[in-house]
C-alpha cells in the first residue's frame, strides 16, 4: 500500500554515530491505522494514464526555490555546469549566481543524493540539477567567485565617477574667479548690516553662511537679502552671477562624493581580488578545475591593473578636497557630499532669486502700464465728459434763444392784431363840411406810441374817402391790409 509522505531532513548514515539517534530503536507502530489514515489514494480515470510520482529528497520549500531560481536561468542543467567552470560572464547575471550560490546543495543533501540508488529521471527538478553540479569542487566557492567576477565592472563603475567629481569640484571651486568675487560682495554687504555688534567687522565667513542670505528679509518683508545680492549684481558686475556655469562638477559631487561609500567600494574590490588570488592559488590542476583557474587568473590581473588606478586616484581627490577646504578656512574632516551640497543648494537658490526678481520686474512694468492706461482713460473720459456739458449748455442756450425770439415775434404779432382791432372799432373821423378832401389822398392813421414796437414799421392804412353827401348818408367800409413787419 502507498502511503503519503513525510518530508523530513534526514541524517546520513555516518553522520549518526555519537548522537542521540545512534543505538534508538524503532518501536512497534499501529499499522492499520496508520494505513488507514496516511495511505495514498488511488485515482482510476479511464482513458488517462497517471502520472508517475516523483523522487522527493530535499525538503519541498527548498527544492521549489531551486526550481525558480534555474527557471530563470534557461540553461539545461549540463550547459549550467560547464558555464560555471568557464567562468563565463555572457551566461549568467549577478542575481543568478547569488541564487546558485544560496540553494547550493549542502553537505547533507550530496549523502542523501550519492546514496540515491534509482533512476535519474524520476527525481524532482531541484535534485536531478543538484546531482549534475555536486561534482563541482568547492562548488560554493566558485560561485562566490563568479558573483565577484560579475560585480566588479558595477563597482569599479560606480567608484571611478565618484572620485572624478569629487577632484573636479574641489579644483573649479579654488579656482572660480567669479565664486570668489561673489564671496567678497557678500562679505561687504554682511560687514554693512552687522556693523556694531559682535557679527561685525568679519575677515571671512563659513560658506554655509551663504545659505543664510534668503533668511534675512527686508523691512517690508516682500525681500531678502539674497534677492538683494542678485540685485546688486545685476547692476554693478553681473558676470559674477555666471559663477553656477564654473561648479558644474558641483552638483555631481554633492550627489557621488560620499568618501565613505567610495572606501567601502574600494574594499570589497581589494577582498574580492584577495579571495580570487588565494582560490585560483588553491585550486587543484585537474580537467574541470583548469579553464575555471586559467579565466581566473585573467580576471585577476585586470582586476588588479584597475584596483592599481583607482587608489591613486582617490589619493589625489582626497588631498584635492582638503586643500581646497583648507583654501576656504573650512574643516577638511567634513564629509565632502555634505559641503559640496551645500555650495549647489547655493548656486541653485542665486538661480532661482535672479529668476523671481525677473519676474518682479516684469510685473512691476506691466503694472506702470496698466496705472498709464488707467490714467489716459480717465483722462479721455474726462474730456468727453466736459465737451458732452459743453454741448449740452449750448444746446440749452439755443433753445432758450430761440424760445425768446418766439416770444417776441408772438408779442409783436399780438400788438399789431390788438392796434388793427382797435383802429377798426374807433369812430368815424368828422371831416369839415366845407373842405371835401381830395380823391387822391389817403388818410395816414396816426398810431400811438405805446402800440409802436420798436424797430418795427407799419403801412398806412387804406381807406377809401367817400363825399360828404355820400358818408351822410351810410358809412362807408374801411379796408385794412394785413400788417406786415418790415
């Protein structure tokens, strides 16, 4: 009867003696019911064949992690063995071989696998790949090996940079006219503002000073001091100003220039190259071991060549630092990427005040045109306004003028109907009885002062004379021609 297995580590047989498990005996077991519990069931699919189980000799947990870690490898297990003897570097990646060397087989599991007695095939993928690579000697070693091989060129590309910029840095800084010239206008304008108190009357100041300028502001509290220096520079010596476009190395070293990660790097290249030498010393001449020992050795020699340039390199950087720190009256023991921060921090806020006062520049402009605007409005508005009262006024002064004449001519037009009337309403005039009047004369009415407008003059009247005998007789009609203004 099959029964389900317990995956327990077990011990070899030579490794039993003098232990707790050496001399135990076994003791009797409820088989049925352990049969009865732990047996295997069968599975009967018709038309299916089963799957012959496989061999399991490593713990499952472990042996799925080996089989994740050659998943990814995509070499058959042959073609990973040879690969690690060449030492070939095209193969594998670092993640690779740390996972080779993490779930390499042990001691243990080498004496389960030897004492192994069935066929290859029906062992699990973990154990088939750990019966092909036991072979290799020191197989852990190698690997370790192999992953230093696969570092090195990260490593020295991640050190050789770093000591660049950080010499690069501490040269442009000593040698920055412009830097220089900027720490004198600084030292002016501090010397102006402390004058009387114990910060007065400085020879020189700390260069982290210089981070300080945009915390002091102006009275108003719409400036800062920096803002000012941007100012001042802009009007007096604006090359100054250009001094960011000389520490470009700057901003590199703030960000690389940890000497203390550069010393580590370079410690794991001397204790990598060290282990490389003493293995390849130690390895044994034989068939597999020789091509591994032979590109070693290769590696080694480059790897030394390039350990050989680079201590030097990080000689003169460093002693270029404490000079230029000591240029400066600054503590050579600073840690370069803290004081090289600094300084960039420095340049990008001199960048970032020239920019807002540009602005403010630009805004106070546009406001004086706006005001200006504002003020030819008005301007315009206020003449349109008076030549509207204007015209209005002398609109109103014809209309009353007009009103006026109207008035006159009415009055005037009145007086003569009213004088008319009255002329025609007056008795007869008595003529003398003798005198009879002649024929072609026309009597010329006589008008009374007070009925004469001024300016104004009226036709006689017409009218016709009859004889005495006749106006005796029936009055005769009087004919009134209409009064005419001349």
């Amino acid at each position: 009867m099959k029964m389900k297995l317990f995956n327990w580590n077990k011990i070899p047989d030579r490794k039993v003696a003098q232990t707790v498990w050496n001399g135990l005996k076994l003791v009797p077991v409820e088989v049925g019911v352990l049969e009865d519990l732990f047996q295997q069931p069968a599975t009967k699919q018709l038309g299916l064949t089963t799957k012959p189980t496989k061999a399991s000799i490593l713990d499952n947990k472990r042996a799925s992690n080996v089989a994740i870690v050659l998943s990814q490898i995509k070499l058959t297990d042959d073609e990973v063995k040879d690969a690690i003897l060449r030492l070939d570097r095209s193969v594998f990646t670092v993640e690779s071989v740390r996972g080779l060397a993490k779930y390499a087989p042990t001691s243990d599991e080498i004496e389960l696998l030897k004492a192994y007695q069935g066929e290859r095939s029906a062992l699990g993928r973990a154990e088939q790949f750990f019966l092909v690579v036991m072979t290799i000697p020191d197989l852990v070693v190698k690997l370790g090996c192999f992953e230093f091989v696969l570092r090195f060129p990260q490593l020295v590309s991640g050190v050789r940079p770093c000591i660049a910029s950080l010499e690069a840095a501490s040269s442009q800084l000593r040698t920055s006219a412009n830097f220089i010239a900027l720490l004198q206008v600084v030292l002016s304008l501090g010397n102006f503002i402390n004058a009387g108190t114990m910060r007065g009357a400085a020879c020189g100041f700390k260069l982290d000073s210089l981070n300080k300028l945009a915390e002091t502001r102006s009275t108003n509290g719409k400036s800062t001091l920096l803002r000012y220096l941007v100012y001042y520079l802009e009007n007096h010596n604006p090359d100054v100003l250009a001094f960011p476009d000389e520490l470009l190395a700057v901003a590199d070293a703030a960000r690389q220039a940890n000497l203390v990660q550069i010393n580590a790097d370079l410690d794991e290249v001397r204790t990598g190259v060290k282990k490389a030498v003493d293995h390849a010393a130690a390895l044994i001449l034989n068939a597999e071991d020789g091509l591994f020992k032979s590109r070693l050795a290769e590696f080694v020699k480059e790897a030394t060549g390039v350990l050989a340039e680079l201590e030097p390199a990080l000689d003169r950087a460093r002693a270029s630092y404490c000079s230029m720190m000591e240029f400066f009256a600054e503590d050579p023991q600073t840690p370069p990427e803290e004081f090289m921060a600094g300084v960039n921090s420095f340049a990008q806020a001199i960048t970032a005040a020239r920019a807002q006062n540009k602005h403010d520049a630009e805004e106070e402009e546009r406001r004086k045109k706006r005001v200006e605007a504002l003020r030819v409005a008005a301007s315009k508005e206020e003449i349109g306004s008076a030549r509207a009262v204007i015209s209005t006024l002398s609109f109103q002064s014809r209309i009353r003028a007009t009103m006026r004449k109207r008035l006159r001519e009415s009055m005037l037009v009145q007086a003569a109907k009213a004088q008319a009337q009255a002329q025609v309403q007056a008795p007869t005039q008595t003529l003398s009885p003798v005198l009879s009047p002649s024929p072609t004369q026309t009597p010329t009415p006589v008008l009374s002062p007070s009925l004469s407008p001024p300016l104004l003059q009226f036709p006689s009247l017409v009218c016709t004379a009859p004889t005495l005998a006749a106006t005796q007789q029936s009055p005769t009609p009087v004919h009134v021609t209409a009064l005419q203004p001349v």
